[in-house]
C-alpha cells in the first residue's frame, strides 16, 4: 500500500489529501450528470483488487462519460500503472489512446 510505497509521514499527507477532495464536489460528486458533462476522452484506469476504491467506480465513469475507454486491470492494485508489471502494457495502452487510435469514428 501507500505506507510501503511513501513510508509513514508521506502516506499520511497523501491520504489527508484525497480525503479533502471530497470538499470539491461534495463527496465527490460523480454523479450521472457530472460525469455526462465531462467534454474530454477518457481513459479510465482500474485495478480489479483496487483495496481504496470498487472497480464499479470506473464501470460507473465509463457508463457516463461520453468519450471514454475502459481498462480493468487484472490483479491490479490501487495504482497499477505503478506496478513494474503492467508498465509496459499501460505505456502501449496510454500511447493508443493518446495517438487516437481508440477515437470512436
């Protein structure tokens, strides 16, 4: 988890911190209708074994934005573009979608 990644003090900072972006939206606040509105393509990234969030989350953003591609990752963690062993595929993934090779015709 984070404390491994960050050690105690900065796992804490990082931790205050997402807790506060509740604050922006009001826990955050995506809803159909927010999410509706978001004009730019998306690439919504998500472990399956996410311990932070439920990868319904990501299911819920892809079902409601616009523009948007899904990749769960298996046995990914919270962050698993951070894992060495999805690194290569998420640099090949994340270069498709931003060369717009993923762009709906």
């Amino acid at each position: 988890g984070a404390i491994n990644r960050h050690g105690n003090e900065k796992a804490l900072l990082l931790r205050k911190q997402f807790y506060h972006f509740r604050l922006l939206y009001n826990d955050p606040s995506f809803t159909p209708d927010v999410l509706a509105n978001v004009k730019a393509k998306a690439f919504i990234i998500h472990g399956d074994n996410d311990e932070i969030a439920p990868p319904f989350n990501a299911w819920e953003m892809f079902g409601h934005i616009p523009e948007s591609h899904l990749w769960i990752v298996a046995h990914g963690g919270h962050s698993p573009p951070g894992d060495p062993v999805n690194q290569a595929e998420f640099i090949r993934r994340t270069n498709e979608f931003l060369g717009g090779a993923w762009d709906r015709k």
